[in-house]
C-alpha cells in the first residue's frame, strides 16, 4: 500500500524544515515529536486472532520518552507533568498524531490502530469526543473506520460518562474498545454492549477450564464485540475467531519500518500544497 498523498506531503514538509516544530523526522526515519525538553516517539504491538497467528490484526500504540539527557521517562510519569486540564489535552493528543503518522508511514494495508486515550482527556473535554483527531484522521487521508480508540479502565465504571464517550466516537466514525479488570464490570450496563472491542488481561481471568468460562461471558455480552486478551506470556489455547490475543509471547512492542522513506517508494512529486495539523487543545 502506498503511503496517502496527504500524509506523504506532510513527511516531505518535515522533511524540508524541522526547526522550531513539535513533530520532525528522527534519524530513524520515523516521526517523533518534542513537548517541553522531551522527546516522544512510538512503538506497536501486534494484536492477533487466536485463529490467525501469522497476520496481525491490529497493532496497540505506545509512547516512548527520552529527557535531554537521553534517560527514559516512563508513560505514567510522562503523564503526570501537565499541570492541568489543557496540557493534558495537548499532550494525549500529540501523542495520538504521532502513533498515527508513524502507522501510516508503515503501508499496512488492512491491521487496524489501537490508540489509548488518557483518563485526564476524558475528563477534560466535555462536548464531542473523538471530533478533534477525527481532523487530524482526515487531513492525514486515513480512513477513521481503521482507528480503535481504547478507553482507560475507569470510564467502564461511571456508565453515564461511558455512554456519553462511545456516543460520541461513533459520531466520528471510530470504533471503541474498552479495557476491564473484572468479567463483573460487564455486568449492568446495555451500553458496553455496544463496543467493538473488550479487553483484559489474562492474569485476571481464571486458569484451566475456568478460563474458558470466563471468556464466553464478555462473548456473551455483545453479540458483535471481539475478546482483546492481553499480557499473554505463554500461547493462549483458544481458536475462535472473536478472541483476539496481545502480550510478550505473541510480540513485544517495536518500531515499525517507514516505505514511505526508501527508495521503493519514493516521495510524491506535489508542490504548492501544504498539509497543517492543528493537535492542540
């Protein structure tokens, strides 16, 4: 798959000029981004069908964080550094973009993007969820249809704010997936019926054949939902087309390739055209 015209536009931009902008291209070839003295970059885990072990699904994005000295910065404290409601903005969705064009710079024609949304966002922005990056979706040429927003295990337990959040999202056109840490938080609410993805971890759900119990109840709970089980460190026996499977044993989190930026695929020739991304609050 070639890289969207509007996307290759926008690398050839930064390409020309990487001064005194948030987002520039590394020496990797990949997109990363400066906020306050740091840098953020990313990297994906692949996500498999438990029926399909060879061809990734989707891939979950994560930020990595270097200070100017070159020490990492865990995500969480990452995190803690905004001082209020519109550094968290920003920096949730700075580092969406970034997940986004590193993707998309990848050329993979049909895995899905899971993006995680920071609880500090959801509790910021009280219109349309979801409105702001489907415009960065959009100004990118790729299809909103093909991003996952993943929302934090906190969101599941307030179920007003639950509805008003996937209400929102599907507006835009972005499907949902919600992370649990009990099969019990499905329990009470038709709204979480309506999500395209579940998630939990596997330590939380029983061993031996209780496992098998636990996992046909959120199968149970939506009729349409897929089974997203995460952390897996050894191979999950269960070959049903539903359930989905994530952790160290299927592949850890890495950089992606950018065809975009080989030979085989070489830039596309536009000029007098600019492709702006407005991630700000």
């Amino acid at each position: 798959m070639r890289v969207p015209s509007k996307t290759q536009l926008f690398i050839d931009g930064l390409k020309s000029n990487n001064v005194n902008r948030p987002l520039f291209l590394n020496g990797a070839g990949e997109i990363s981004a400066r906020w306050q003295n740091l840098t953020l970059s990313s990297v994906f885990q692949p996500i498999f069908r438990s029926t399909d072990l060879v061809n990734p699904y989707a891939y979950e994005a994560f930020v990595r964080c270097i200070d100017a000295y070159g020490n990492q910065i865990k995500p969480g404290d990452l995190f803690s550094k905004p001082v209020d409601d519109n550094e968290i903005t920003s920096l949730d969705r700075l580092c969406r973009t970034i997940h986004l064009l590193n993707f998309t710079l990848h050329g993979i024609d049909d895995a899905l993007l899971f993006l995680n949304v920071h609880e500090g966002l959801i509790s910021a922005i009280d219109d349309n969820h979801g409105s702001a990056f489907r415009k960065v979706v959009d100004a990118l040429g790729f299809s909103p249809n093909r991003i996952v927003i993943e929302l934090p295990i906190s969101l599941v337990k307030d179920t007003k704010r639950l509805h008003f959040v996937l209400q929102n999202n599907r507006l835009n056109s972005l499907k949902v997936a919600i992370n649990i840490d009990s099969i019990t938080d499905l329990q009470g609410s038709s709204e979480r019926a309506h999500v395209h993805y579940i998630k939990i971890a596997r330590h939380l759900l029983q061993s031996g054949a209780n496992l098998y119990s636990d996992i046909e109840q959120p199968k149970s709970t939506s009729s349409e939902a897929n089974i997203v089980i995460t952390k897996n460190l050894d191979q999950l026996a269960f070959h049903d087309s539903r359930i989905l499977v994530q952790g160290e044993f299927y592949g850890s989190p890495a950089t992606l390739t950018a065809p975009a930026l080989t030979k085989t695929n070489p830039p596309v020739q536009q000029t007098q055209q600019r492709v702006c991304l407005h991630i700000g609050g």
